[in-house]
C-alpha cells in the first residue's frame, strides 16, 4: 500500500512510519511546511495525497487555547480529509484520544471528537482512542518516568485516579492493523491492566530504576484548584483544570477490542520497561 502518515516524525507517528515501512508499504511523511495543521494549503495537501491508498493523522497538541485545539484536532482534519477524498484516497486512519466524544467539556477530547465525526463524514474513517502512552520520548511518560525517581510522591487525591496505560508500540501495531484492514471501526486502546496513577508511577519506579515503591503523600485537590489556572498558562495547557478533570474521569476501558485488533493481548504496565 501507498500511505502518507501526518505527523510522521512525531512521537507516535515515527514509530508507525518504521512499523509500516517494515511491513513493506510504501510511506510518505509530509514535512510541516508541506501540511501546515495551523495553516493548511489545500491544493499542497492533495499533491501529499495523490496516489495513496490511505492517510493517517497522528496529529495532535496540547495547548491552552480552546482555538488552537478546534484548529488542529477538528477544522484542519475535516479540510485535508476532504482533500484526501478528492485526491482519489479511499481510507482515513485519526489517532484520537479514549473518550473523545463532540460535546465533552474539557477542550482537547470535546476536539477530538468533534475531528473525528468530521473526517468520518468525508471517507471511509477508521478511528483509534488511546489511553496514557507509555514511550520514551512522551512528553507525558518522561514526566511520569521523571517523577518515579523521586522518594516521595506528593500527588492529587493520593493518585487515586484510575488509569489504563498503553504502550506505544501496541498503539503503532493497532493504527497500522487499521490501515490494512480498510475498516471503518473505532476501537479503545488500552493496556492489558487498569490501575491508579499512584500505582503506575510506582510499577515504573519498580521496573525502569530497579528501587522500591515509594511513599505517596495526598495534595488535596481544594489546595490545587486554586492555582490551577495559573499553571494552565505557564504548563500550556498540560497541568490544568481539564486534565484534573480528565483524571478524575479516569481514563480506561474495555480492552477487548483492542486485543481483537492486534490479534493478541496489549502489554500491561509491569512489561512496558522490557518492550522497545
């Protein structure tokens, strides 16, 4: 198969080009200026389409500006996917997020789902929803990782929150699966265990620096929520009230589908550190 992936330099896009190319599809990785998600040229996008069998959008940012969000997750997709359509492409794959849905609250999964509905009304659509993403090179996982060499972990609500990660690779094997396949699913992906975010810091203190659990502390959420908007602004967006939110949601599901998907079980936490 033909298949350009947007976004393929990016965290997991990158390792879908190399799970693709090793499968042998030809892979186009269209730069920035080519495919700008802030700024699309309609007619450069169609020459990145033209010829391809699919396209797959592993784009996606965090910011604090609801606009921004709209923009990249939602508009740019719906007007490349029509692109794509015109350009003769029969299948879209988006990498989306667990719980997107169009009327969400919080900005980023209420975007998400918003793009995904769009794109699926232009082509056949594919969509996958991950949980966390396990992945050196995470924006997200190097902080857990860094924050698992510490002694004493001072979290909100004890890290009481439930979680359900996922390792890259399985969320690479799963978009790929779904390129091949010319389906038209939506499919959870999620690992193998569900657990607090206490206990996933502690597995990865466990795993990848070989030291016991550490001691958690509580940071009640009423001494949090007070500063919440200010580290919106200076996190961009990555510690706010929306992710606090988004944790108190929890973030798991059924993994079922996703097994079914890569025709074997998703790894769980304990095996993240072993797995490229």
């Amino acid at each position: 198969m033909k298949i350009t992936v947007l976004g393929g330099t990016g965290f997991i896009g990158a390792r879908l080009v190399r799970v693709l190319r090793e499968r042998g599809h030809k892979v186009r990785t269209p730069s920035r200026r080519e495919v700008d998600f802030l700024r699309p040229d309609t007619a450069a996008a169609m020459s990145c389409f033209a010829g391809c069998d699919a396209v797959v959008n592993t784009v996606g940012v965090m910011s604090r500006h609801a606009a921004v969000l709209e923009t990249v997750h939602h508009h740019t997709p719906k007007r490349l996917a029509q692109a794509a359509r015109d350009a003769g492409v029969k299948h879209w794959v988006q990498l989306s997020a667990l719980g997107a849905d169009a009327s969400h609250a919080v900005d980023f999964v209420g975007s998400k789902g918003r793009g995904d509905a769009a794109v699926a009304g232009c082509l056949n659509t594919a969509v996958l929803r991950p949980s966390v993403v396990y992945g050196r090179g995470g924006a997200s996982c190097e902080l857990f990782i860094k924050l698992a060499r510490l002694p004493v972990l001072v979290l909100p609500n004890g890290g009481n929150f439930m979680l359900q990660p996922v390792h890259v690779a399985d969320v690479a094997d799963g978009l790929a699966n779904l390129c091949e396949q010319q389906s038209a699913d939506t499919v959870n992906a999620v690992g193998a265990q569900a657990m607090t975010l206490a206990h996933y810091l502690n597995t990865l203190r466990h795993t990848l620096h070989g030291k016991p659990a550490a001691a958690v502390w509580p940071l009640p959420l009423p001494l949090l929520r007070p500063v919440l908007p200010l580290a919106k602004i200076v996190s961009n967006g990555f510690l706010s009230p929306d992710s606090i939110a988004l944790l108190e949601a929890g973030s798991c599901a059924d993994s079922e589908g996703f097994a079914e998907l890569l025709a074997r079980t998703p790894l769980a936490p304990a095996q993240f550190a072993a797995q490229n």
